[in-house]
C-alpha cells in the first residue's frame, strides 16, 4: 500500500497533517460525516471517505458533501488500476477493493487540494490502509463482536487493534462503550505514547433529550463548552457519535491551526451537526404508513438504534422487517430485536442474505407469541409489510443487516435489489 500511494505521488507528509481516522464497529459513518461537516461548516475544504455505499460507489468519495462525479471517479480509477498493476508486477502482491479505494480517496483529495480528510477504516485498525494515513488525531466509536476471525475473539483483542491506527504519540478518542476496557486500554497505549481520551471521562456529554422531532445535549472538553448542541441524526447513540467528531475536529485544530477563537468553533460544530445528513440510521423512508430502516449490524448497535426508535416513536404499533446476512451472528441479532415485536416478517437480501426460514426459526424461539412471516425477496418483505400496515394500522422498522435495510429502501424508491453493487 505504501508503494502504491508512492507510485501515485500521494504526499504522504500532507496526508498526515490533513487527515483524522475514525475506527469503531457501530457509528463510525455518522462520526465521520459529523467531522466532515463541522470542518466544512468552519470553512475548510473538506475530503470524506467512507464504506460501504448504499447505493452509488460514488458515495464513498465526497468533497464538501459532494460525491465525487462520474467522469473524476473513471478517471481516477484508470489511474489507479495501471499503479496497481505494477506495483503487483513487481512485488506479487494482491489488492483488495477497499485498498483500491483508500488509494483514490487519498488521490481524489490531494488533487483537490483539500485542507482536512476524514477517513473510515474498513475493518479494524492495525492492517487497515487508513493507518498508512500516520494521523496522530483518530477515535474508537464503540467495540463490539465482529470479524473475531481478523481482529480477535475478546473486546481487548479487538479495542487493541483498532487502536492501532493511530500514530505513535497521537491521541485517541475512544466512545463510551468503551470505557469498560478503560484499564487495558490505557496500558496497550502506554507503550506507544498514545494519550487515551473517553466520552463521558474526559469528553462532557451532558443534559441530552431526545425526542422524533429534535435532539440536544451539551458538549465539554477542556476549556470548551458548548450547550444545546442540536445533531439532526436520530438516535440517543448519536451523542455519542457527535461528542467525538467535535473532539477529533478541536484535536486536529490544535495542532494544524493553534489559537483559534472558540466562539468559531463553537458556530462550526452547531452547524454541522445541524446539517448532518446520513442515510440508513434511523431514517425515515415513508410516511404512510411511517418506515423507519436501520443499517446497524452488530447486536450492540441494533440494541441501542433499537431503544431510539423507541423513545423517539414509542415501542408500540410496529411491524418487524428482519433480515440478517449470512455471515453475521443471526440468533444474537434476532435475539436483540424480536422480543419487542408482535408481528416479524423475517426476509432474505439479495447480497448476503441469510435463509429467511432459519431467521424465522429463531424468532419464534425467542418470541413465540408472534406473528412470523417469511418473504423470499425483500421486495416481497416490502409488499407484504405493505399490507400488513394497512390492515393493521402499523409502522415498519427494517433492522437487522445493512443489506436488508438498503435494498428495502431501494424498492421503496422504485428500484431493484438486483441492481445494487456492494462489491
């Protein structure tokens, strides 16, 4: 990778001064895209770099909320599929297509000159390219069981590994889920003088209300203090989530821009977490009847979008859509979300999907007092979710899988499942 940026004339040196990293397994796409419009919203031009896609590959390359245009993404990748046939021709090295894509973004925003990049790293920290960035500013917004066959099968083997990284002598925010490992993660990071900073500790997250219309909370850290904070993302994991990007954004400025007025700052992180705008996390993709989709995919992060819904919408009156890929943990996932409902249409995605009819199975062992449906497609979960709602007066929450709740929400506009491509 580090050839391959080379080969490129990525200025590596830059990078790392314009670049702040967000690891995590839940929230790190609401994190960044929070960052990424708080240093828009202060004046910067700002790069975003994110996966997957939801429905454009376009999507994973924005520059001040823009996603990069057909013509620049065709071009960049030509130039990217010639380096990286000849950094195999010489090395015998393989890349994959997260690599592929970490060398355009970083290629994208250099050539745009943009002044600060926000970079999600796809899985883990330590091996992820994102660590080629050398940023000494990045965060861990939650921990939970996932890819255990890459990154451990305990939370400390896994917290560890995305802390990783982050630069020696940098610092890293870590979400409050995370404050449990607090003693191992301080000792993992003594080693490498990385200072370890926690939501909640040392990072104020204070008075929050959450409602289906608004959400406050007031933000501390350090000298600063910024009250009625207002992110538009529902949710009450949000906090979370918008407490760290004005961290990473208040560590970064420090170092790139000292002396900055906090009245600025403070203007910069009330508007863009105002204007946020994140696909998939309790959105709202109808009316009528009211359908909410999430994309969360671990069991922590469906717990907790799970209890927003409920303090935003109230717990009853609900049709389940649940699908689960096939290599996700589908008896904890269900586990997390079928008590709660008494009606389940359990359903398969096109990409990745799990067998509906196994989904089933777990949800009438865990809640057998439900109606439980299967539907072969999710256009079919969507048609008869359909009905349902109707003759019963329901709202729809699709949960279970990113794949499950997209291509939901790509019939819902009129498309077809089958044309989407993750990759």
């Amino acid at each position: 990778m580090a050839e391959l940026l080379d080969l490129l004339a990525v200025d590596r040196a830059r990078l790392r001064r314009i670049a702040v990293v967000v690891t995590g397994s839940n929230g790190k796409g609401s994190t960044a895209a929070f960052c990424a419009n708080i240093a828009r919203a202060y004046g910067l031009r700002t790069g975003l770099f994110t996966s997957p896609h939801l429905f454009r590959v376009n999507e994973r390359f924005q520059i001040d909320g823009v996603p990069v245009g057909d013509d620049d993404l065709a071009r960049l990748v030509a130039r990217i599929k010639t380096a990286i046939a000849e950094v195999s021709r010489r090395s015998g090295e393989q890349f994959g297509a997260f690599e592929a894509m970490f060398a355009l973004a970083c290629l994208y925003f250099e050539e745009s000159g943009c002044k600060f990049a926000v970079l999600e790293a796809g899985i883990g920290g330590r091996y992820d390219p994102v660590r080629l960035a050398g940023s000494p500013v990045t965060c861990v917004t939650s921990v939970d069981y996932e890819h255990v066959e890459l990154l451990g099968n305990s939370l400390s083997l896994i917290v560890s590994d995305k802390s990783d990284a982050c630069a020696s002598g940098g610092t890293i925010i870590y979400g409050e889920n995370c404050r449990s490992l607090r003693p191992h993660i301080l000792e993992y990071n003594r080693n490498r003088g990385v200072t370890s900073l926690f939501v909640r500790d040392e990072i104020g997250v204070n008075d929050e209300t959450a409602s289906a219309s608004a959400q406050r909370f007031d933000f501390g850290f350090r000298d600063y203090d910024f009250r009625s904070l207002e992110p538009a993302l529902l949710g009450a994991f949000q906090f979370n989530n918008a407490a760290i990007a004005i961290t990473l954004f208040l560590l970064w400025l420090e170092q790139a821009r000292p002396h900055e007025p906090s009245a600025r700052i403070e203007a910069a992180a009330r508007t863009g977490l105002r204007d946020t705008r994140w696909p998939g996390r309790l959105e709202t993709v109808g009316q009528s009847p009211l359908t909410v989709i999430d994309v969360g995919h671990t069991p922590d992060g469906i717990r907790q979008s799970l209890a927003s819904l409920k303090d935003a919408y109230g717990a009853h009156g609900w049709i389940l859509v649940v699908g689960v890929s096939f290599d996700k943990k589908a008896d904890e996932i269900v586990g997390a979300l079928a008590p709660s409902f008494d009606t389940i249409i359990c359903t398969t995605a096109h990409h990745k999907g799990a067998d509906a009819a196994a989904i089933a199975a777990s949800a009438r062992k865990v809640n057998p007092q439900a109606m439980v449906r299967i539907a072969a497609t999710v256009a079919d979960a969507f048609s008869a979710s359909q009905t349902l709602a109707a003759s019963l007066n329901r709202k729809i929450y699709v949960a279970g899988g990113l794949f499950t709740a997209i291509e939901f929400a790509a019939v819902a506009r009129g498309m077809r499942p089958s044309d989407l491509n993750f990759f």
